[in-house]
C-alpha cells in the first residue's frame, strides 16, 4: 500500500467549494480519498493506493490542490510513502 497526504491552508474560506469539488471522497478497488477539513481555512486530503504506480495515475487532487498553491491561494505540504 502507498498514500499520500496534501495539507493545506486556504488563504479564504470561500475557496472550500472548489476543494470539495476536486478532492471529494472515492473509495473504489485500489485506491481511496479522504477530504478532512480541520478548520474553516485548512484541510488535508488522504489518498491511499494499492501500489505507488497507482498513486503516478491518480493525479487529480494533487493537480487542483497545487494550482490553488501556484495561484497564492494556498499553502501546501505534500507527503508520500508506503504504508507499514
């Protein structure tokens, strides 16, 4: 199993419909998302997959999280790895 965990901070909360829209919860064979917000402006989205290829194809949350970052919308901290 490998995961990845996206942490972020939201510089207004009215950016969180585009979050939800982006990282909503999946659960299908191989891979799961998660979306947990821990305050009004901050959030982190857990992805779990069967293996790291899966987590190379699964890109999406990833993508839209970082555009938010690239755009000075938010701060982000991204974290891979296997699950022991």
């Amino acid at each position: 199993m490998y995961a990845r965990k996206i942490s972020f901070t939201l510089l207004a909360p009215s950016i969180w419909p585009v979050l939800e829209t982006a990282a909503r919860q999946i659960s299908e064979p191989g891979y799961s998302r998660y979306l947990m917000k821990t305050n009004n402006n901050s959030g982190v989205v857990f992805e779990v997959f069967e293996d790291k290829s899966g987590a190379s194809q699964k890109l999406e949350a990833l993508k839209a999280v970082q555009s938010l970052h690239e755009q000075a919308m938010a701060k982000v901290t991204v974290a891979e790895g296997e699950l022991l």
